[in-house]
C-alpha cells in the first residue's frame, strides 16, 4: 500500500514538473505558447523557444507547452494537465498564439505506420476539417493570430523517428494548406533549418532540439511577431 502511494506521489510529481506556466489575471503577456516537447525543450534551464522569442522582442511570454502532449489525449486528469495540447490554452488577452504539435499523435498514437485515420482526425486532406483546424479555428475566434511551428527534420544521423518523416510531412502540407485559407495563421516549416548531417540543431536523442536548435527556432518565431 505504501509502495503503491509512493508511486503516486511521484507519478504526480513528475507531471506537475512537466506542466507549463500558470496565467494570472494580470498577467502582462500578449504571447501564449502551447504545444509538445520541441516547445518545451530546456524550459527549466530558460533556454526554451519561448525563452528566446522573450530574449529578441524583450517581453515576456507564457509557456504552457509540455514535454509528450499530444492532440488526442484521452486521459482527463492529466489531459488537463496540460498533456491534451488544446487544454493549455488559456483564454486571455493574447495577440499572439504559438503553436506546435502532432508528431507524439502520430509517433505514439499510431506508430507512423497505419495512421491514414489518424491524420485525417487531425486535419483533412484539404485543411479545413479536423482536431487542429478546429483548435486553432477557437484560438482565431479570440482574436489572435496564430503560427503554427512545424518541425525539424532529422540531420540523417540515426534519430528514433527516421520512419515518421513521410507521415510528418504530410501532417506540415495539410497545416500549411489551413493556413493559406486564413490570413491569420501563419505556418512555420523548418524544413530546411537543420543541414544534412549537422546534429548541432539536435539533442543527444536525434529527436528534440538543442539549445542552439531552440535558440534557432525561437528568433523564427519572433521575426513572425515582429513583422516586416
């Protein structure tokens, strides 16, 4: 019995270490974040892509990203923990909305192998159907513009989910045709931000980025915001 609360306790522990920032009400940001781990990567070192989005413009930003989230989460408690990325959203009074995931939906949810299904519960062929267009379609009603980050592709070099790059980037083609419907959602590839056989832009899994990929990503992002 006492094992079995033990666990508890840090199975509990370990999520809540996960989560992302909390927003007051009088919380000054105009920029929320909401997505998996490419997001939340080297968060507790202040090196995360948020980190250097409020680095460049020089104001803060609120990160509510975490590290295995996914679209369909099923699970309420830690769905709502933050593990379901469309409950990290939290309705203020955002300018900007930055997003990213899909990946652990297809890498875990269907092993990128038989994932039709999946990808067309994540959003139709055509962009308009779908768990992220009607997300991002609640995240538009509020009168944010949003991006949408893609992901990096592997350097080439080994990386665990070698196998899911045809179904990830069919995933960015269908996103970028939503965000081509919507003057307001602005699609991020970074298709062509790590060069063939440089790992620097990787961590040591091949899968997530290093400071320096974060870093990259971050100015991406804040060049957005910037505008021309």
């Amino acid at each position: 019995m006492k094992i079995s609360r033990l666990f508890k306790l840090a199975a509990a522990a370990l999520l809540l270490a996960g989560c992302g920032e909390s927003v007051s009400r009088d919380h000054p940001s105009r920029i929320l974040f909401v997505g998996d781990s490419m997001l939340a990567s080297h968060r507790m070192s202040d090196r995360a892509v948020a980190d250097a989005v409020e680095q460049t413009l020089r104001e803060p930003v609120v990160d509510r990203s975490v590290i295995g989230a996914r679209f369909f989460y099923p699970l309420p408690i830690s769905g709502s923990a933050g593990l379901n990325i469309t409950k990290q959203y939290v309705p203020g009074k955002w300018d900007w909305i930055v997003v990213n995931g899909g990946g652990n939906d297809l890498w875990l949810g269907c092993g990128c192998v038989v994932c039709d299904g999946k990808l067309n519960r994540l959003i139709s062929k055509d962009g308009r159907k779908g768990r992220i267009p009607g997300f991002l379609s609640e995240l538009r009603q509020s009168g944010a513009q949003v991006v949408y980050v893609g992901y990096m592709r592997s350097p080439g070099r080994g990386s665990l989910i070698e196998h899911c790059r045809d179904e990830g980037a069919e995933l960015e083609r269908r996103v970028e045709k939503l965000a081509a419907l919507d003057s307001g959602v602005h699609f991020l590839s970074l298709s062509d931000l790590v060069p063939e056989g440089d790992a620097s832009y990787h961590a040591l899994d091949m899968i997530h980025p290093s400071i320096k990929g974060s870093n990259a990503i971050g100015q991406m992002v804040a060049n957005i915001i910037e505008g021309p």
